[in-house]
C-alpha cells in the first residue's frame, strides 16, 4: 500500500519526535541519564583543586551515569557561595566561612572533614619581618578576593590591632600572583591559608631563600574573639626544607546543599573514605583523612546521608 505523500510526512515528523524523545530521556543505549556533580575548588595549583579533581575522577569510575566536574575558584568563599545558588554540588571550605557574619550559610551541611588548613606568613629569608606585628607598613597580600585565606587573615590583623585604613598596604592576590610579586620585590610578605605542603610555596623555594613566620601565639585570641575552631599546628621542616615553625590551622570541611539525595551523600562520604589513597596520591594533604577525624564538621552538621555511612562503618 502506498502511503500520502502528507501521511508519510506525519509518520516522519512521529519518528523523529520519539527519537528526540528516546535520547533526551537516555533510553536509546539503555543508559540512565547523566547526574551532575560540580566540585567548587581553588586554583589550579591549589590543594583543593588537587584533591578535589581526583575525587571527580573517583566519582565517575563508581558511580555510573554521574558526570563529575572541577570548578575553578577563589577558593572557600566563592565555593561556598556557588554551592548556595545551585551552581555547585560539592565545594571545599575553611571551616571559620562557615561563621562569617556577612556570609549566608543557610542549608549547608557537611560530607567530611578532609584535612586542616596552615595558614602560611612567607618573607624572603633576609626580611626584617619577624612577628606579625613587624608588617606595619609593609606590602603584603592577604590572599585572593573570595578566599578563606582572606577571611582567616582579616580576623588575625583585627585581633592583632593591624586592621585598619593605611596600616597595610594591602594587595589581594592569588597564589600564584603572591608568589611572583614576592620573588620580584613588588611586594614583601603574603598569606595563604591551605593543607601542607602548598605547591605554589615549594616553587618558591626553589626560586631564592624564604622563610615563615610564627603565628602560633595569635591563636588564642582567635578563639577567644572568633571561634575554637583555630588551633595551633607546625609547620615541619620536611614541608618546604625551611625551619620548623607554629601557625594558626583551621579545619577543611567538603561541604553540600542540605537538599542533596540521602543515598548520593551516603555514597559521595563512602568514596571520599574508603578511596583516600586515589586522593592522597593527588596531595598528600588527603593523607590526613580518617573517620575519627572526618566527623568533626563543626560549625556545621553532618548531612544525614553522611552520618548513616559513618555510623555503618563505626567499630
């Protein structure tokens, strides 16, 4: 039978209407439609881009159908920030963000505590910056705009009476910025807040004589204006072959939207523990991850998917 020339058109446009319907709805090779996980990191020389990229590689070798990504960021603040607008489903963060009085944190809750992050005062090795306080007048970058860097560091000059109009001569510079202007003169000392050893820091090292200085006794009065989530922790010779010094460390929390899956939180918090050698052979910083101190997520709580898997897996 021959058909219209109008019906084969109808019977056309009907096929290719399933068709466009079979592949959108992932029926066509009998594959489950794609789930996004979008990982909110740092720069690409950063510890959290490390860790975080090899994570995603993880996610899409146990999870089938998943699609995981890494973001380049500012870091702490920014993540946190695209994570609240739904542009990120995963992002790391120094804990003291999350209490940051400007900041909305609403419906945030955390898979982990990865690692702690040292915060880093670096200086050429001849400087006369001894202690913190030496920076008056100095040129120093705080850290990039959208950091936790800059948030940590912001609370240390403020408790230290260096926080205010003409005291600093501030820059607001990434890492990798930080690291050029130092080795040039532009600038003569920079913070950077991240897990030992920060990759940007060796290359310095490796580049003319630096040191770092202590800020270990700034802590206290941290805590005590701010919050107990900054400690004390050293910085061994081992990190960059400088001498051994004490800093101020905050932990790093991987944290997710409230509203993520029960199930996908369960799974993401089993992969982040069970496959710490893939991430620990992407920095050692992962190293640090273990269950006892995993659950330690203030000033936020544990997703719910989360606390299942740690109480799965408790002894």
């Amino acid at each position: 039978m021959t058909l219209h020339p109008r019906r084969r058109r109808v019977r056309s446009a009907a096929l290719v209407a399933l068709v466009m319907l079979l592949a959108v709805t992932g029926c066509v090779d009998g594959r489950e439609p794609s789930r996004q996980i979008r990982i909110a990191t740092g720069s690409p020389t950063a510890v959290y881009y490390a860790v975080g990229t090899a994570f995603a590689h993880v996610i899409e070798q146990e999870l089938p159908g998943t699609d995981a990504s890494v973001l380049s960021t500012a870091a702490s603040a920014e993540n946190v920030q695209l994570i609240n607008r739904g542009a990120a489903e995963i992002g790391f963060t120094q804990a003291d963000v999350l209490i940051i009085e400007d900041q909305s944190v609403t419906g945030l809750v955390a898979l982990a505590r990865v690692y702690d992050d040292l915060l880093h005062l670096v200086v050429p090795a001849d400087s006369p910056i001894r202690t913190l306080t030496d920076l008056r007048g100095k040129r120093v970058s705080v850290g990039a705009r959208g950091s936790g860097t800059v948030v940590t560091v912001g609370r240390l000059l403020t408790v230290a009476g260096l926080f205010g109009p003409g005291v600093l001569d501030r820059r607001e510079l990434s890492l990798d910025d930080s690291v050029r202007a130092l080795n040039s003169g532009e600038i003569d000392a920079f913070f950077f807040s991240g897990g030992l050893p920060v990759a940007g820091i060796q290359q310095l090292t490796k580049l003319g004589a630096f040191r770092i200085v202590d800020l270990s006794r700034w802590a206290a009065d941290m805590r005590s204006r701010y919050s107990d989530v900054y400690v004390v922790r050293d910085v061994p010779t081992s990190a960059y072959q400088m001498p051994a010094v004490a800093t101020i460390a905050v932990p790093n929390l991987l944290v997710v939207s409230a509203e993520m899956d029960d199930d996908l939180a369960y799974d993401l918090t089993r992969l982040l523990l069970e496959r710490r050698d893939a991430l620990a052979a992407a920095h050692p910083a992962a190293e640090r991850l273990d269950l006892r101190a995993a659950i330690a997520t203030l000033p936020v709580p544990l997703h719910t998917g989360a606390a299942r898997y740690y109480r799965s897996v408790k002894p």
